[in-house]
C-alpha cells in the first residue's frame, strides 16, 4: 500500500456549553469529498487537552446526554483533584474519551454505519475547538 500525504484539514467549532457532543459529520464529509480521494483513510485529531472525538449514535439525542451523564458518575467535576486550573474531570475525559479517530474512506465517502456520526466532545467549554484531519489514499 502507497500512502499519499495530504496536507492537514481543520475544521473550527465553536462550542456551546461546558459539556457537550457535537456532530462534525457533515464538515469532515465536505472535506473528505473536496480532498478527492476515493479510497484510503480519515485521521481525525483534536489537538486539545479537554476534548476528544468519538463514534456513537446518530439518531437519539439522549443517547449523547446519558454518555455525558454516566462520564460525569465516573469522573465528577468536583473532586479532591490537585490539579489547580478547576478543570481536571476534563482533563481525565479526554484521556477516556480519546483524541482521535480513523475512519475508512471507500468511493469518496466516508465509511460510516446507518446509525454512526463523528462527535466532538467538549468537556471544558465553552471554546473555540478545531478538529484536524489527514485523508491519505490508499
Ligand atoms: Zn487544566
């Protein structure tokens, strides 16, 4: 297998609340379709140390806010944390949670189930987030 190396995509998303999923689907979609690759590879990144990216359902919003709220009954935001900045749970969701994902990319689409979308998560918000991404042909 050949890969070619695409230049680094980003995509910026302004986040809303402290603790939220955000579908980036359709953004990573777009640049997946303008990078012209037909088949190969989606790197997605979130260069951040409160955020992370993951895969989950697409169709129930609940299901987003049970992971939020089952995440928060592992990891509380209030804890005996040494760490100074307040924002420690966060810290520890990201590590949990992941900073990045790889998702195939065949006959210029991503590969993604019926009930699958790509989320950013903010666990430290509201900010500015960007979500960075390497398509590489196969
Ligand atoms: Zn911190």
């Amino acid at each position: 297998m050949v890969l070619r190396v695409n230049p680094v995509h980003r995509l910026k998303v302004e986040t809303e609340s402290q603790m939220e999923m955000i579908d980036v689907t359709s953004g990573i979609r777009r640049i997946v379709k303008e990078s012209g690759i037909m088949r190969g590879m989606c790197h997605v990144f979130v260069p951040h140390t409160t955020a992370a990216v993951t895969i989950n359902e697409n169709a129930d919003p609940n299901v987003r806010k049970d992971m939020i709220r089952e995440l928060l009954k592992t990891i509380p935001v209030r804890d005996d944390y040494l760490h100074a900045a307040g924002n420690a749970a966060a810290h520890i969701l990201s590590t949990l949670v992941g900073v990045s994902q790889s998702i195939l990319v065949e006959n210029g689409k991503l590969v993604l189930g019926t009930w699958q979308a790509i989320y950013l998560c903010e666990f430290d918000g509201p900010r500015s987030r960007t979500v960075l991404m390497r398509i590489m042909a196969e």
